[in-house]
C-alpha cells in the first residue's frame, strides 16, 4: 500500500511574517508637516529643560520651578506622542482610546 496516496498533507505551509521594522516603526499617521513639527517641538521641550538646568542662582525661583514643570511635562509628552503615533502601539490601542489619552 502507497503511504502517499491516502495520506496527502492536509495543511498549507505557513506564509513568513511580514517583515517589520525595529520597534514597529511607522510613520502612517504623522504625514507630511505634522512630523517634523512634532520632533521639533521634542527638541525645544529638551533645549528648553536643558536651559534650566544651567541657571546656578536665582533670588524668586518660584518662576523658574514652574517653567522647569512645564519645560519637563513638553517633553515628556511629547516623546510619548511620537512613540505613540510613530511605532504600531496606535494600530494596537486604536484612535478612540488614543484620542481619550
């Protein structure tokens, strides 16, 4: 008896996984001028903590804490929307729970 002619594989063979990029980088959803605006407004958030940092004295520092605050919260909201918008983590939370955060 022939082992090939009743058992015939019975499955496809398995397609390769598309080939993504590091940290599934894509730029899908900032196009055109939106992208570059945001990696701008990254850098000065940065240059602007930096800044801070470098003043050695100050007699009222209630101001320069607050800008240090806010200079620190930019930046980090900022690099948390461009790895939100330029990795798959927006395909995997998808746009109504990335527009609530």
């Amino acid at each position: 008896m022939e082992i090939g002619g009743v058992y015939k594989k019975t499955t496809e063979p398995q397609a390769k996984a598309p080939r993504r990029r590091p940290l599934g980088c894509t730029l899908r959803q900032l196009r055109g001028w939106r992208l570059p605006v945001k990696v701008v407004q990254t850098i000065f958030s940065l240059v602007a903590v930096v800044c801070e940092e470098i003043v050695d004295e100050c007699f009222t520092c209630s101001g320069l804490y607050l800008f240090e605050f806010v200079s620190c919260s930019a930046f980090l909201l900022s690099l948390l929307i461009l790895y939100t918008y330029c990795t798959d983590l927006y395909e995997s939370l998808g746009k109504d729970k990335v527009q609530k955060l």
